[in-house]
C-alpha cells in the first residue's frame, strides 16, 4: 500500500514537472473517460444475447473564461436495447424480458483555478446535472418456480433528472496539446418520475452507503 501511494505521489510530481515547463496558454479543452467507453464494449462482450447492444457518449468542453475560472459543459447519453432473463435471488423465481433504456444528462458547472492557471493545474468545481431518463419494456413474465403465474404489462416510464454536485481534481497540460485530468467528484442526482410510471425500481446503493455517489474521474483529451 505504501508502495502504491509513493508511486501516485511520484507521477504527480513528474506530470506536474512536465507540464510546468509548458508556458503556452489554452483556452478550449476537449476530454473523454476512455474507461466509460471500454467499460460499455466489455459489457456487451458479457452480455453477447442477440439483440442487445449499448451506444454510450461521454465526453467534456472546458472554456478559461479568465485565469481563475473555466466552464465545463458535459453531454452524457446513454442507450440500451435488452434482451434479458433476471432471476431473483433463489435462482428459482424470475422474469424474461425485452427492454430499451435511454439516459440523457447535460451537466454544467464552473471550475476554481486558486493558482491562477487557466485550465491546467488544480481545480475546485461546482456544478448541475439535468436530463432526462426513460425505460421501456414489452409486455413480460414472472415466474415462480418453475411454472409461469404472472403477465407483467408493457412499461413506459419516464424520468426528469436534476441534481448537483462538486469535484476536485488536478489537469496537466502538455507542449503539443495533449491533457490528462484525475480527480474525485460527489454528486447527488434526483430522479423525478412521471405519475403515470407503473414500474418499480430499486434505489442505489452508493458507496460506503452515502447519500451521494463518489467516483474517480479520469479523462484523456486535448488543448488548444
């Protein structure tokens, strides 16, 4: 473990070296978590039914509006076509079904730079997501035991997404463009159901059991 934090404390101290000797300025910045996309291939590898497939978009804009502040606009869509068999816990009960998912979120937010550095170095960030969220399923079974006891109606249920959220991360900036950004971010998102919504959904489970998700932002992109 030591090992470990000495080897993340060195690659810090050597990208920001680096990046220190860079004294050109940039103004737009165009990244992607290259894990978001590998992530959804390795799902479908998984998950090879026939029909099923994902088609994600992740992607950031960051604009220096001063050497204190940039903003950062972030499209992120999702969609998924299912052809699936859940079972429950027992591996007895279940239900078969097709299903369409789609995801649609805009999040925008305002990055501190307290070094003055325009969009490299250390950031302090705020921001709101907004979108839009809707699952789809045909008309389905449920099961128990072995033997068929339920015809579960066609579901259409639509979702209005908001939430809000901060991060803290640090962007290297290098000669020819090239930008690495690491960082942590929290953030809370509500989701407000249409009151014509029949399915039943469970809640998430976030880590450490929070009230807020925490993830690890990693992305690869360029400057200019």
């Amino acid at each position: 473990m030591k090992k470990l934090v000495f080897l993340i404390i060195l690659m810090f101290i050597v990208l920001s070296a680096i990046s220190a000797q860079n004294g050109r300025e940039f103004t737009y910045s165009f990244q992607a978590n290259p894990l978001y996309y590998f992530l959804g291939i390795l799902a479908l590898q998984i998950d090879n039914e026939q029909g099923s497939y994902q088609i994600p978009l992740h992607f950031e804009f960051q604009y220096a509006l001063n050497s204190n502040f940039n903003l950062s606009i972030t499209p992120m869509f999702y969609y998924g076509k299912f052809n699936e068999y859940n079972s429950f816990s027992d591996g007895i009960n279940g239900t078969t079904y097709n299903a369409k998912q789609l995801n649609a979120i805009i999040v925008s937010g305002i990055l501190y730079k307290p070094f003055n550095t325009r969009l490299k170095g250390m950031h302090l960030g705020a921001f709101i997501p907004m979108g839009y969220s809707f699952f789809k399923s045909e008309e389905h079974l449920r099961y128990f035991g072995h033997s068929w006891v339920e015809t579960v109606p066609e579901i259409n249920d639509n979702f209005f997404l908001i939430g809000i959220g901060t991060s803290i991360g640090y962007q290297w900036i290098f000669k020819n463009g090239f930008t690495i950004s690491l960082g942590i971010r929290g953030e809370k998102i509500w989701t407000i159901g249409s009151k014509n919504n029949t399915g039943v959904y469970s809640k998430p489970k976030n880590l450490f059991g929070l009230p807020f998700s925490i993830t690890l932002p990693f992305k690869l992109g360029y400057s200019f």
